[in-house]
C-alpha cells in the first residue's frame, strides 16, 4: 500500500488534501477552511460551543482502533454533547498533532470517518490546526451548534417528580472495550490466534462506532416535547444523574429493572463474570442521552421509539438511589471514567 | 512549595479549581462552564472561530518557557486570528493533556497567564476538556470572536495598487528564540553558568510573552480604515504576503528599507552573525498584523500609531519582489516556520 510522507506535502498541502473534499452543506457557514478565522452566522439562533480532546494511550488504542473509526467517533462524541443541550451540529474543527508514524494515507483514512460523520449529522468542517507531535496522535475536535433560545435544555433545570428517561441501551460501549482489550492480551501472547467476533458485533460497534442521538431530538422536537433537563452519558448513567441531580438542587430513584441492557452486553457481563448492572450504570461511552420530562408528558412519550423511563426526580434530601429488583436501596456512586484520577 | 497531585482532585475538582477565578464579561456568553456545551447568542453579528494546537517539545519549550507565560502566550496566538479578521475575540475553549509531571499549582500558573490575556483582551472562559497524557503538555485552544458583517476582512480581497502595511516591528520573536536556545546550550555544558539577558528584554518578552494587537484593529475601526485584506504574521512576513497574494491573485513589491525592525533585534542578528533582513522576512511568531488598504487611504493612516507601509500590491504576472536598498529586486520565498515538514 502507498505511503506518502507528511512532511512531502507540507502543512499546507496535507490540508489542502484532507479538508477539499469536504462539502459546505450549512448557510450559517459564511467561510469555512482558509482564512485565518472561520466565519459563521446564526441570526436569530443561539450557537453552542462544546470540545473534546483525544489522546492517544488514554483514549484509543489503535491497535483495535482502525482510523477510519476513531475520525468517525472524534466526531461524534462532540455531536452527542451539541444534541445534549437540544440543539443541532453544524460546524467542527479538527487539531491534530501527528507523530511521523502517520502517513498522509492514514490520515486519510482518519478524515473518510471525520467526513461520514460530517455527512450523517450535516455538519461542516470550517477549520483546525494540524502539527507535528513527538509522540503519538492527538486529536482536538471543537463544535458549534444551533439551538433555539426557547427550546436550549441545561442540565440544572431538573424539577420534582420529573420522569428520568434514557435513549438506546447503557453498558454496550464497555463491554465492547473489555472484550477488545482481552482480545488484545490474548494476541499479545500468541500472535498467531484470531480473536473471534461472531455473536458479538453490536457491543464492537457501540465501542468502536458509537451513534449520536440526532434522531432522539429530532423526535422530541417534532413531539413538542421539550426535557426539563439532559446531559449525555459519556462517563456512565450514575455520574450524569449526579450532574443533573447536584446542578439541579434534587435527588431522584432509578429502577433496576428498568434500565435498558442489549442482549451481547449482558451476555458478555456473564462470560467476564462482572456485574451488569455496575457495568450499565457506570461504563462510559454509551453517548445515549439522559433526560428529564414533566409527569404531565409521559403519555406522549410512547410515540418516542428507543426512549425508556427509568426512575423520576425526587426531593434533594432524598438523595439519589437504585432501587433493585428486591426493592432495596442503594445509594448511586459515580464511579465513571475518570481518567485524570486513573493516569498511569 | 506546596505541590497538589492533580488525580487528588479529579477531574471536576481540578476544573472548578482553575475556572472559577475566571468572570464572565460578554453579553454575548449566556452559559460558559458547566454543561455539555457552552451557549452564546452573536445577535446580528457574525461568529469569527479559530483554533490552536500547542504540543510540548514542537511548540514550546518548558527550559525556559515559564507555565505563566505560556497560558498567556495560548491564549494570544489564537485572539491574533481573530483581529487579523478585524473583528473582536469574545470567548475561549481551553483543552489540556497533562502528564503526572505537572502538578495542580503548574496549572494554575498556566490558567493564571490565561486569564491575565483574557482580561486585557474582554474574552470569557467558556469550556475546554481537561485529560491526562501519557507525555508532556498538550493544549488546544478555540476562540470565538464577533465582527459586523460588513467589517470583516478576508485574506483573499487584496487590490492592485493597494498600499502594504505591517504593524510593530518584525523579527524580534525569532531572535529572542535564538538567544533562549543559545543560553540553553551554554547552561547544558555548564551547570553553573546564569545567562545574561540585559538589553535583551525586547526580544525576550516578544517571544515569551508576544501581544495580539487590539490597539491596531480599534485605531482602524475609530478612523474608519478598512483593510481591503488583512493577515497576522505567525508564520513570518514572506509566508503571509504570499498567502494574501495567492488568495487574492495579485503580485507585490516591498522595500528593505521600509520593514520595521527594533534595535535589539538587528544588534542580536549581528552578535549571531545572521542576516537581519532574512530573520525580519521569515521569522516566525510576530503576531503582528499584515494588511492592505487602498492607496486612497495613504494620507489616514498618518493618525494611527505604530504600522509602516512597507509597499505595494501589484499584477500578478509581476510577482512578488523584495527591493532592496541597492534597488535590486529579489523573488520572496516562504521559509517561514513549517513544523510538519521539520519535524524530528
């Protein structure tokens, strides 16, 4: 396969050639890529700011992690963060440091996914900064989006006997990541073994290729629904619920028999002999959104696909609990992805 | 000193402990901190978006670099950009990747210089993305800014006979750079050795602690210039004269005699032995600003402090000269900063 160096293209010509063949498909982008600013206008909307960092050894691995992939998830965990606050996607930008590992094929292969994903949500890509790196691939996303001033959802805003609901499925995304990372160690110590996938592709997916909620909002803009308050899950449904239960001054109550589990995660939860309900509540990288409505909604939530309630909002003093099949309590903890604690 | 392990205070604590100083004072930023995107309303003004990626041991060097300096130095590199549209910065996104090596107390050093340009220049803290990184210092910055539609200038928008002007003076960046890499060198070999920065201070303070010039794009405003094109110079005069020509399909002649070099710069080229003109032409790091007015406008620009015409735009089939004192002209190369092509 052909590999060209970066640095025969220089930095001007590598971003020529990553970023031409991007479409302008938005008409609050005023100039995208080329000038020393990016220039937008959102008239009468409001714009939404949201960033990501990605580094590489802390948030990928890209021995399982193929380019093409990580473009599309670096991508997406920012759209997933614009549609948390109810709004739409329409610009990124896209840093990245490269070490001389990369060839321009490789990042290639990093903007193809950059571009699916620009694609699916129909979002422009109006800008970035591309350098060398000393070590490994370092990838900085930043997003705007538009929301209406009326229709903007925070997370402090949760009220007293809201509904507590959650898009897809939780736990998919970490269970991917565990059995990648097996996988992994297994090849480590036979190189000539085949990790095999088979019956286990959806939790892959979630992990390698996970989806942003735009059709989640989509629908509850096209039911007039509008949450009391919503945040994603990026770090695990118990520590999001402690950000909208600490912002928002409340407690809430959560079900465990209500939490939504896909069929692979919980059938991987059993292989790995690991609690699938710790795992649903605190695995990242789920990028479902978490939200809540008023009691006075929840009839119209049925013609909401892919939505579950899971629990309701209760007063502060209350504190914030699962409660189990037994009907016992226990105090949530987040115990998400905390990756500045866990550096090694 | 005190040294506070960052995963002591985790994620959150640690973000809250370095944002919190930091007060909002745009009407254009409605949430900063705190949710899953920051939400800002630009009304009938347009959106200016650049962003800037600084990696540990390619774009700066913690020897001599103090954190103080560098927050400072991040956050102008990108405010730059948006004066070189001739519009206003109003918020910043700051992500950083920390290895264990930095402590709480180093990131407050870092978020102490930023908020120091954030008040010089009215530009709100609104988010970022705090990781762990398996090395060095990775910062990625994004700065939103607002200019009228009618004000914004391009770089692709230069005229025949158009009048060539830079502000400050050039050169003096890369020259102090030269002088901190030397005495890095000497104290290398030499433990003991203290260097001797004294009549030094102009160069030093360019490089560690260079300004993005508000002053200039206020005075334009208030006399009513308007730049037909306008760059900053990060990259060194000859890269960013030819970016302006390219775009905008024109030629240009500019004067040796002309370019504004300070006294401390041209003393430091000679104690280096180097040529002064080439270090004024293709030193990086100027930030100052680049731009072109209509030769109908000469007489104004006597009112504005601090920028020389240095020539003139012309045909494209003419190229793009320099004309030295001896009259001879000599064709502009870009040898300006390229890190990907140098990398190591």
């Amino acid at each position: 396969m052909a590999r060209t160096e970066i640095a025969s293209l220089g930095e001007f010509g590598l971003i020529k050639r990553l970023t031409e063949k991007f479409p302008i498909v938005n008409n609050t982008t005023l100039k995208a890529v080329g000038d020393d600013a990016a220039v937008l206008d959102y008239k009468d909307k409001q714009c939404l700011v949201t960033t990501d960092l990605l580094l590489e050894g802390i948030h990928f691995d890209l021995i399982y992690m193929p380019l093409k992939h990580l473009g599309y998830k670096s991508a997406i965990v920012n759209f997933s963060d614009i549609y948390a606050m109810n709004g739409f996607p329409k610009q990124i930008t896209v840093s990245l440091g490269v070490s001389k590992r990369f060839s321009v094929e490789d990042l290639e292969d990093f903007y193809a996914g950059l571009r699916l994903a620009c694609e699916e949500h129909g979002v422009d890509l109006v800008g970035g900064d591309t350098s060398a790196s000393v070590t490994g691939l370092t990838i900085s996303i930043t997003c705007l989006g538009e929301g209406e001033a009326k229709n903007i959802v925070y997370r402090n805003t949760a009220k007293e006997n809201d509904l507590i609901c959650v898009s897809g499925n939780l736990g998919a995304a970490y269970m991917g990541l565990q059995l990648l990372e097996r996988e992994k160690s297994v090849f480590a110590n036979e190189s000539n073994a085949q990790p095999d996938f088979s019956g286990k592709e959806y939790i892959l997916q979630r992990q390698l290729r996970p989806e942003a909620r735009k059709d989640i909002v989509k629908q509850l803009q096209d039911k007039a629904i509008l949450p009391t308050a919503m945040i994603d899950i990026s770090d695990g449904l118990s520590s999001e619920l402690m950000h909208i239960c600490t912002l928002s001054k409340c407690g809430c109550r959560i079900y465990e028999d209500k939490i939504p589990i896909d069929f692979q995660t919980a059938s991987m939860a059993e292989e790995f002999n690991m609690n699938l309900v710790t795992a649903a509540l605190n695995g990242g990288e789920d990028y479902e959104l978490l939200f809540t409505i008023p009691l006075a909604l929840h009839d119209k939530l049925i013609d909401i696909d892919d939505v579950t309630v899971i629990g309701h909002i209760c007063k502060e003093s209350m504190g914030l609990c699962l409660v189990t099949r037994d009907e016992q309590e226990f105090p949530l903890k987040a115990q998400g992805w905390n990756s500045l604690s866990t550096e090694s």
